[in-house]
C-alpha cells in the first residue's frame, strides 16, 4: 500500500454489493484505511450515491481529493437496467412489493425503439418518493416508509442514449447512459406509462462514471485484504 496517498488524496472506484448502501461503502473504506495509517479521522466521501438494491461502480474520494468529489459527480453515468414490463411498485424497484399490473401483449421491440426518442435529450424528471431526496429537511424514503404523503417536483435531467440489451416477454434490458441526477427508477416507470402498460427495475449496475470503468474497480474484499496483508507486513 505504499503507493497509496490516502492523506494527500486518492481517487478509489469500488463494485458495490448487492444491498449495501453508498453509506455502508464509505465508512467500511474509512475504517480500514484509518487502521492502517494509525489515525481516527480521515476524510472520506463518494461521488453519487447508488441504491441499496443496485451494483456497480462507486467512485470514493480520500483526503484532498475529496475536491473532486462535485467535478466526478457532473460527469456522464453509463447503467444496465433491467425492467420487468406489466406491473408497478411504489418504490419503481425490487424493494416494494407490486401495487398493480398491466397489460403487456401490445409491446414488442417496435413499440420499444418507439418510445425511446422521447426519453432522449433534456427532459423532465419526477424522482421517486423512496429516495434521499430532501422535504422540508427530511428525506423522502423517511416520510415513504411511514406511510406519509410525499409530493416531489420534477426537476430537468439530461439522457444521452438508451440502448435496447434484450427483450423477452416482460424482461427488458436497456443500456442507458446519462447525466448527473437521473434516477433511472424514474426512467423505469415512466418508460411502463409510455408503453401503455406498467414497468419497475428489477436489477441496475453503475457500469461507468465519466473515465472511471467498474471494469478497474476493487472489490471491497479485495481492497480490504489488501490492506490486512499490509498492516501485517509492518507489524
């Protein structure tokens, strides 16, 4: 590890697990950095957020690169989403159970490639109400969950393409490639309402953050027997 700086500042890129949340990631990586430079305080932030039920490309700031953190954020973001068309949840994901279903045997590929170009460019975003997004002070998943009304305002995002992976029945692929604060959960259910039918994500996977490749990025176990092996060799 003695290549690392993480004082002077490292930019770290992680493939985050499966119901781990961004704040898991961060103070797991804290912690173990902090053991091995023998401190109690190290500043540590990531640059987007990913949710507890998608994978994929976590991009972690050290010491001084935490200054990078807003300029990492405003890059573009490449994910693989996949969608389960007919049915809806209040979440727009795995994590509620179905509220409604829809009728699916009008959609084909046709009608697919039909609806993308609406999705493209500029356009108007309304995030879910199951996300971090703030009300008053308190965030929104906080009122969700409590089963308190939650009214949030569409905000203006930007889709730079949406590429068609796979398609069979109601399980839809796509490659989507965007900008800072998309919420393709979003994406998901109002793709379902252009369809004429309903939709959520049933799996996302961050795939890219500007120049940063989950490709070249660390497994948390990997990185932390990393650092195990090199408190071990100072002992």
């Amino acid at each position: 590890m003695d290549s690392f700086d993480f004082k002077g500042g490292e930019v770290l890129t992680f493939d985050k697990p499966l119901e781990w949340t961004s704040f898991n990631v961060v103070g797991k990586i804290r912690y173990k950095v902090c053991r091995l430079l023998g401190v109690k305080k190290l500043k540590v932030g990531h640059a987007g957020t990913l949710d507890p039920m998608a994978t994929g490309l976590m991009v972690l700031c050290t010491g001084k690169a935490t200054k990078k953190i807003e300029q990492i954020q405003g890059t573009e973001k490449e994910y693989i989403a996949d969608l389960k068309l007919g049915a809806t949840t209040p979440s727009f994901d795995v994590e509620t159970e179905e509220d409604a279903h829809f009728p699916t045997d009008h959609v084909d590929l046709e009608k697919i490639k039909s609806v993308i170009p609406q999705f493209l460019g500029e356009i108007d975003q309304t995030p879910p109400i199951f996300s971090a997004v703030k009300v008053n002070g308190r965030r929104a998943y906080d009122m969700a969950r409590k089963g308190e009304e939650v009214e949030l305002r569409s905000k203006k995002i930007f889709i730079k393409e949406i590429e068609v992976l796979d398609f069979k029945e109601q399980h839809l692929v796509l490659r989507v490639v965007c900008g800072k604060g998309t919420y393709i959960r979003s994406l998901a259910r109002d793709f379902g309402k252009a369809l004429e039918s309903g939709a959520y994500l049933t799996a996302l996977r961050r795939t890219r953050v500007g120049d940063f490749d989950v490709k070249d990025a660390y497994t948390i176990e990997a990185f932390c027997e990393m650092i195990d092996r090199a408190m071990e060799s100072n002992k």
